[in-house]
C-alpha cells in the first residue's frame, strides 16, 4: 500500500475525499448556475456583437470634435 498506509484507511481518506469533491463541485455549480440552454438556430455571421465592440463605438460617439 503506498506510504504504508492500512487499506481500510486509505479507502476512507479516498472516499472522503471523492465526497468532498463532489460537494465542493455542487456548491460552485449551484452558486454560479451556468446557462446550459442551447440555441436552435445559430447566429448570422456577424450577428454576435462582443462587448468590445460596443465599447469602441460609445467611445466613438462620445470624443468631442477636434478643430
């Protein structure tokens, strides 16, 4: 057994530890709730509109004109 450890011990740790996995795993999933929703159709080519993007053209609108 590896580090000399008793079988019965290391199934325990190891069974504890595969819980506390799977908990830890639930916690994150039910705090965070992914969207798991697939759309039907995909989008058009350039449809999607980033963040950036939008960043930029408020950015545009909102420089003053320089004379």
């Amino acid at each position: 057994m590896p580090a000399g450890v008793s079988w019965p011990s290391y199934l325990k740790m190891f069974a504890a530890s595969l819980l506390a996995m799977c908990a830890g795993a639930e916690v994150v999933h039910r705090y965070y709730r992914p969207d798991l929703t697939i759309p039907d159709v995909p989008p058009e080519r350039g449809e999607l509109r980033t963040e950036l993007l939008g960043l930029k053209e408020r950015q545009q609108r909102r420089q003053p004109c320089q004379q």
